[in-house]
C-alpha cells in the first residue's frame, strides 16, 4: 500500500519510519530489499564466504563453546546467512564449533527458509561472536535539519507526497549531535541527524558478550560530509525522489565516525574484502591451455571479486570494525 497525501506534516524521522516499516510498508513487502536493489550479498557468494572466513577469525579469539553466534541485522530475506551456512561444511567452523545463526529483521519469517536460522525484530542478547549488520543503518530513520536563511539549524518537515517545509529550530541531543559531528556551513546546507543511528548501532553492540561487531555501509566522515546531505529514494533499482508513502525506500548514507566508538577501525570494503581472501586479480593466462574449464571458472570468480571491491562502486562502501570485548 502506498499513504495518501494530506495535509498532516512529519519529522522526516516519523514520515520514514512509517513509509519503511509500518503496515504495509516498503520493507514489510513480500519481495524483499532484492526486489529493488543489489547489495553486496546478492552480488556474489564470494561475500558470505569472506563473512565465514571473518567469523572462524573471530571465533579464535573467543573463550571455548559449543557454538559460536552470527547474528545478521538488517537480514533482508535471510540471504547472507543462508550463504554462509552453505560455506561452512556441516554448519561448523574449522575448529568443529557450530555456529547459530540469528536474523534480526522486522518484516516476517520467508516461508522456506533454513530452520537452522533464528528469526527475531531483535538481536539475541548474551551471545558470543560475530555480529555483521550490512546496509542496515541507512535504513535507521533520521531526521533532517536545514539552515534557514539567518542559518538556524531547523527541523525538515514532509508531507507524504514528498513536499516539505522547515519546521522548529533543532534542540537538545540533536542540536548537541549536529555541533559536534555535522554543523551546517550556512543558509540551505542541509545534513541527517545520526543520533537515532549512533544509538542504535551502541545498542546491538551492547548485546554482545564478546566478539566482533561489523557494520557496512555507504558513508561519510567529518571534514567530508555533503554538503546538502545525502537523503534520497530506490525503487526497481532506480534511483527515484525520497517521497515518504511506502511506495520507495528511504535511505541516506551513515555518519559511520560518529557511531564508532574508541577502538574502532573504519576501512573501505576493498581493504576489508582483500584481508579476508578476495582479490579481483584474473588467472594466469596459462591456466586457459592447460585447464580451460578452471580457467573460465576463476574468470568468472575473478569478475564476481572485482565487482565487490570496484571503486566508484560496492568496494567504496565502509566497513565499522568494533571488537566486543574480545582478547
């Protein structure tokens, strides 16, 4: 269902969580987010096993249990872990450890999926291993502040057709929050408030007994945010206007420094990918005479890892690094 235009003005916080997540919302539709767009995940198995490669890591540094948890937010239809159960022979890490997988996802269980997957709206507390949450914080709802023309840093408001007008000057955590990690330069400048984010973000975290805590997304840093923000709508894999009816995601790229919290590392998705085995270098010419099937076959890996690390593509996403009291 889409929301009819009235005349009732939003916080874009309140407008975006009502369009993604309310009855009948873009995320609670049965074709899921790989109806309209293709992540990482959906782009190659090569990025669940790189993600099993970072769990049996993360699992060395871990006390001695009869299981070590991955807990995926943001799990979309269960895609990511379904990949890497499918990598990991048995369901078990090298070290014979098996691994119990969690989705946490708002919308409804699919029918058919692995019964080995846990399905929740929230992750599991107490648990010990890796927590991996891919292009889940954009999806967070924000709210959005513009400068006004005396540049006061005011609240946007939206209707549900998409029109907007400014609203109340921004106060509190907010005002707080945008001093300290995005002022706005002047009149027009705009910016997402990522408070909502940097809270939720400390939250799935906390959850963690200890471990590896790992989120990936489109983002920015101080000193290089947009200038008049990144806020913006997809739909069929198109690029499409933010309008706030459900009939369009409603995303914005993540303040990814002001979520980390001491200790973090922040690393583009190439780096990431690269340390964990996945190089988009082709085979050696020579292997197409001596063994043309494995030749076309790592060409066609080689492809696969060279999407996933491109520049000006999925390899510029950035990937949060945050240990969990792991030794």
């Amino acid at each position: 269902m889409t929301y009819e235009a009235t005349d009732e003005w939003f916080s874009w916080r309140e407008a975006t969580e009502r369009a993604l997540y309310g009855p009948g919302g873009f995320y609670r539709r049965p074709e899921g987010p790989a109806g309209h767009f293709r992540t990482s995940v959906h782009a190659s198995p090569l990025y669940a096993g790189a993600v099993a490669r970072l769990l049996a890591q993360t699992a060395e540094s871990l006390p001695d249990a009869s299981a070590v948890a991955l807990v995926d937010i943001g799990a979309g239809r269960g895609e990511l872990l379904t990949g890497v159960l499918s990598a990991l022979p048995d369901g078990r890490l090298p070290d014979g450890r098996a691994v119990r997988a969690y989705a946490v996802e708002r919308a409804e269980r699919p029918a058919g999926l692995d019964p080995r997957i846990e399905w929740s709206d929230r992750p599991p507390a107490g648990v010990s291993g890796l927590l991996f949450a891919n292009e889940w914080l954009d999806n967070v709802p924000v709210d959005v502040a513009e400068a006004d023309a005396s540049g006061v840093a005011r609240y946007v408001l939206v209707r549900a057709d998409g029109e907007e007008r400014l609203g109340p000057p921004v106060s509190g955590a907010d005002a707080r929050w945008l001093e300290r990690w995005w002022p706005l330069a002047g009149p027009g400048a705009r910016a997402e408030i990522g408070r909502p984010r940097d809270e939720a973000w400390a939250g799935a975290v906390a959850t963690l007994d200890a471990g590896l805590a790992v989120a990936v997304d489109y983002a920015h840093r101080a000193g290089a945010r947009p200038p008049f923000g990144t806020l913006t709508g997809f739909r069929s894999g198109r690029e499409v206007p933010p309008v706030p009816d459900g009939s369009c995601d409603i995303t914005a790229h993540v303040a990814l420094d002001a979520c980390a919290a001491p200790g973090a590392e922040l690393i583009p998705q190439r780096e990431a990918l690269h340390r964990l085995g996945i190089s988009g270098s082709r085979p050696p010419l020579a292997l197409a005479s001596s063994d043309p099937v494995a030749y076309v076959r790592a060409l066609a890996t080689a492809g696969e890892a060279a999407e996933l690390t491109a520049v000006g593509g999925l390899g510029d996403f950035t990937w949060l690094l945050q240990p969990a009291r792991m030794a």
